[in-house]
C-alpha cells in the first residue's frame, strides 16, 4: 500500500528490548579492528549517549529492561551478543573470544529469571548440536518473517546456525562475511521491516555467493554506500516505521525517508571505539504469542532516570587504573 505521496505504509511495530548500560566501558584489548587500546574512553560521554538512544525507544512505545552491569565486563553495553531470542526460544551465546566469556552467565540468569515475559522456557546448553558452535546471537543472527539470516566467516559458526535452526524450527539462511571490518552481520546488514523482510546491506562485506543470493532474496533492498557502512550506519534497529540509526550515516538516512519511514539519528560515537553502535546495544526479546497476548509492560519500565540511575555511578571519564576484560 502506498500513501498520498506515493511512498510506502509504514507500521511501527511495539518492541521488547534489553539492554545494559556503559557503566564500565572501556578499550582494554582489539578484539575487533575498531578497537584502540592506546586511545581514551569518555564513559561520562558514552553514558549520556547510550542514555539517549533508551529515551528514544521509550518516547516511542518500546519496552527497555535493563540488565546489571558488572565489572570487569567492559563490553556488556553490547548486549545483542548476549542471547537471539525467536517466538519465545532462548539460545544463549558461546563467545568467540575469552574476554567477553563471562557475560553469558549474567544473560541466561536474566532470561531464566525473565522468561514468563515472553512466554520461554528452559535455556538450551548453547552448544548443544556441536561442541565447537560459537554463537555470537544477535551480532550474527538477524530474524525475519519466517526465515533468520545468520552470518558466519569471523565470529558465529556454520554448527550454530543449524542450533539455531533445530531450536526455533526456522530455516536459517547462512551468508559469509570476508571483511574483518564487518566481522558481524549487523554490521552489514540491517531488518528494517521484519513483517515485509526488507532489509539495507552493504555488499562488499560479504562473499560473491552470499551478495548473489541477498540480491535475489532482496530485490528492493536499500544497498548502503562505503561511507554510510564504515559510519556504522547498518548497525541500526527498526520497529517498522521508526529507524533508529547511527548519525554518521548520509545517504541510507535519506533512502529510509524516501522508503516511507522515520529515521531517528541517535550519536553513539564513544561506543563505536568499541566496534559497535545503536543494534549492539540492543538485544530484542520477541515473544511467543501466547505470551504476547497476555504481557503488560508495567507503567514503571517507561521511567529511565529511577533504573538506570541506580546502574550508573559517578566516574572518571578516562579509563580507570587496572581496568580489564
């Protein structure tokens, strides 16, 4: 359906996100090729930043819960790698690299807790096909209508998209990252409406099989240019009509508005030091639909200074003595 002006209906779609705030980001290792150890973290800065962008979920209907965030974790704000969770099924992450290991106890803890919300039930061990699948969630794993697009090539493996296959009963669709600058899918590529499965992606990031096959998949996807890519402008999360994206992005900002929807540009520039932006930060919770019928989201959860107030204490903005991951 098209509007008077001839674009696209867009529909705004209510969301369930979980996220963790900065409170000890920091740049202490290169685990990815946007990470500087040599330079400085403002977390003072990075705290307000990531403040703003929960404000803009909420000002626009979105449930945020918030996990705690620990010490010596210092890239827990990027909770999209924590868990992937589809119609209520949980799969907890295996990470790729030791230093962000423990952060997969603090989110199967939170979804064990948690998981009456959205109607989940037991947490499967996360490498239960293969003891060599590395799952990634979120970073690699992107969910459609029916289908899931899941990346692979430098983080999440071939066995766990066959995990995540057996576990939701989706067919998962692999495609192969070769840059090491886009080392996770959401960094490539981006759902912009999960109901219609229209997507934005960057096609230098993956292989000549996986471009061939995203182009005949997508026929009327929005192809993002170098600058918008390297601008983290894929990193990006939509409810359908609203498109929370990067501020560094030019032209795929302009191509969502033409495409009919409403992008809201949220600056997340301290926490790209990181290698991540507006999607790492945010890990969506999609319900079953039993549980979706019959969830209240309390009127407190629409309330940011009392919980994350109680996250976040007063720090240095340079990087603390001794810090680690």
């Amino acid at each position: 359906m098209l509007n008077l002006i001839g674009r696209p209906m867009r529909r705004a779609r209510l969301r369930h996100y979980l996220m963790c705030p900065p409170t000890y980001f920091d740049v202490v290792d290169s685990i990815n090729p946007w990470m500087d150890p040599s330079g400085q973290v403002d977390r003072r800065l990075a705290i307000r930043q990531w403040s703003g962008l929960v404000e803009a979920y909420r000002s626009t209907g979105h449930r945020v819960d918030l996990l705690q965030p620990l010490p010596g974790m210092p890239d827990m704000v990027f909770a999209a790698n924590g868990a992937t969770v589809v119609d209520g099924h949980t799969l907890p992450a295996k990470f790729a690299n030791k230093q962000r290991a423990a952060e997969v106890v603090v989110h199967a803890e939170w979804h064990r807790r948690n998981g009456i919300l959205y109607g989940g039930g037991d947490l499967p061990r996360p490498n239960a096909v293969n003891e060599a699948a590395v799952n990634e969630a979120e970073g690699d794993f992107a969910v459609l209508s029916r289908r899931i697009l899941a990346g692979y090539g430098f983080r999440t493996s071939l066995q766990a998209h066959r995990e995540l296959a057996i576990l939701t009963g989706r067919e998962v669709i692999s495609l192969e990252l070769i840059d090491p600058r886009w080392f996770h899918l959401d960094l490539a590529l981006s759902v912009l409406d999960d109901e219609r499965d229209h997507v934005a992606y960057y096609p230098e990031a993956f292989s000549l099989p996986s471009r061939e096959l995203l182009a005949e998949l997508f026929p009327d996807a929005f192809i993002a240019n170098q600058h918008d890519a390297y601008a983290f402008g894929l990193n990006a999360v939509s409810d359908g009509l609203h498109v929370f994206i990067p501020s560094g992005a030019r032209q795929l900002r302009e191509d969502l508005a033409a495409g009919g929807y409403w992008p809201i540009s949220v600056d997340l520039s301290e926490l790209i030091k990181g290698g991540g932006s507006v999607k790492c930060c945010t890990q969506e919770i999609r319900p079953a639909l039993i549980a979706l019928r019959n969830t209240v989201v309390p009127r407190s959860t629409v309330a940011l200074s009392d919980d994350v107030s109680s996250l976040v204490p007063t720090i240095p903005s340079q990087r603390s003595a001794g810090a680690s991951s």
